[in-house]
C-alpha cells in the first residue's frame, strides 16, 4: 500500500546559508514539548535548537522534538550539554542536522568538537546509523560528512581572545556567542551589556575574527529589533529568544491588559534574565 511519501534533503540549508553568506535565523526551544517544537518549526524559521544543555529535556522527548521540527519544515538542531563524544554522537544519531557545542575555549577544544562529529577519516564519530538516513538524499555517512553544521560557542573571554584561531578550525561551520555567560566571564551583569560596553566590544571582536577567516559568527538575539541590526553588521547565525520568551512575553502582555481588582502583574515579573 502506498503512503504520503517523504522528502529527501539534499542539502543541510543550513550549512548552505551559512557558507554563501546568508543569514540563517532560528530559535532556542526550552519547553522540551514536540508539540510547541513542531509549532515553532511552521512559522518558518530557518532552524530550531533543542537546548538539551539548559532545559530538563530527556533523551526521548529530544528525539521527538526533531521529528516535529523536520515536520513543521525547519532544521532539527540541538545545544549538547557540553563538549562530550557520548552527548554529541548519540544527539547525532539521533536525528540532529547540527550541533552547538558550549564553552569552546580553544582551537584545541574546536578539533575535538569537529572530530566528535565527522567519521573517520575526518574524525571519530562512530558510525552506527542515525535516524534520519532515510530522510536524506543517497548514502547519510557522506550526507553526514558533507552536511552536518558544526556550531562552536564562544561564550568567555578565554574564547574571545583566541576566536582567530578556534575558527580556522578545519571543519567549524560557524560559531555563536552567548552573550549571558560571556557577561559572566567578564564579571559584569546583564545591566551592562549593550551599544558602547566593553561587552559589546567583544562581541564585535568576535565578529572581526569571523569576518578575516571566512567563517560564519552568530549571537543569540533578544528581539527582531536585534536581529535586523546584527544582520546588517554581518552577523549569520542567529537565535531569536525562544519559545519560553515568546510565551511568558505574551502571557504578561495579556495579563496586564485585564481590567481585574487588583490584578496587576508582579512588579518586575517582566524582567529579563537569561534569554535562552
């Protein structure tokens, strides 16, 4: 019997952008639930990321996630926990197009994110298979060698002074910098982070790196406003908050605007704080 048929991916869009110079614009995804995955997916983005680093995602519910993210037409990605074989193979395996590795500090760190993603002769990667080869167009082992977006974070001043030489990296598609642990590392809050802050400079630090090797830098986004601008600067990779920003930024839009007896929101309860 005949079914609906399924789509072969020839091409990662993702990594295509990325190297043509394109911005490539997605979201982080921290409500660990398929449905609001494959939700988020139909509204076009280009990518979405499970954060499995900060969200109480498990293993099985991520690998849902991925399928409902190819369902709703955008590319399943995933933030691993840390720089780790077991984490990076077996997210891998499971279906992600591209990973984000965390806390890249050095070219040194750079070589074992690329090894932990590329098979032999490239690198280490086991090769045991994955989830979506019958998703993609011809073998997935050279799919995957050819397709597969490797993200390093640069999210320390460590990193920022050695970013030149952590994305020559043979094999880094690209990196992207974390603005609230890079506020970290230098011993400021987020109160001080902006247009003319010695944390701005870093970030433009960054980019300039970027910009002479030829690889893409991105940067995790607080609104559209944000994004436009860093496009124009030449940022590519870029997030836009996250389905968990998205919904309580909303749900208090809404809250307030109820005429209720005594019903006004918590004072503060539209802060900030960590944007993923």
């Amino acid at each position: 019997m005949g079914g609906i048929g399924i789509n072969k991916v020839a091409r990662n869009p993702v990594k295509v952008k990325l190297h043509s110079g394109q911005p490539a614009v997605g979201t982080w995804l921290s409500l660990c639930s398929p449905v609001a995955a494959e939700m988020m997916a139909s509204v076009g983005w280009d990518w979405l990321v499970v954060d499995v680093e900060h969200s109480p995602v498990g293993f099985e519910t991520m690998v849902n996630c991925f399928r409902a993210i190819q369902l709703g037409g955008a590319a399943p990605m995933a933030r691993v926990p840390w720089n780790d074989t077991v984490w990076i193979q077996r997210t891998l395996d499971a279906g992600a197009f591209g990973l984000v590795v965390p806390m890249v500090n050095s070219a040194e760190d750079a070589r074992a994110a690329v090894a932990n993603m590329k098979y032999a002769t490239l690198g280490q990667r086991s090769y045991g298979g994955s989830r979506v080869a019958p998703y993609v167009e011809g073998d997935y082992l050279k799919w995957a060698q050819e397709n597969i977006a490797v993200i390093v974070m640069i999210e320390t001043m460590e990193a920022v002074e050695r970013a030149e030489e952590i994305l020559s990296v043979e094999g880094v598609d690209g990196c992207f910098i974390g603005p609230s642990d890079l506020a970290l590392s230098m011993g400021v809050g987020l109160g001080d982070i902006g247009p003319g802050t010695p944390h701005e400079e870093a970030i433009q630090r960054v980019l300039q790196a970027g910009k002479k090797v030829g690889v893409a830098v991105g940067k995790h986004c607080y609104d559209a406003e944000e994004v436009n601008t860093r496009i124009a600067q030449g940022f590519q990779f870029l997030a836009l908050a996250s389905d968990a920003r998205f919904m309580m930024k909303e749900a208090q839009a809404q809250f307030k605007a109820l005429r209720l007896e005594g019903g006004a929101a918590p004072s503060g309860a539209e802060g900030k704080g960590r944007i993923y």
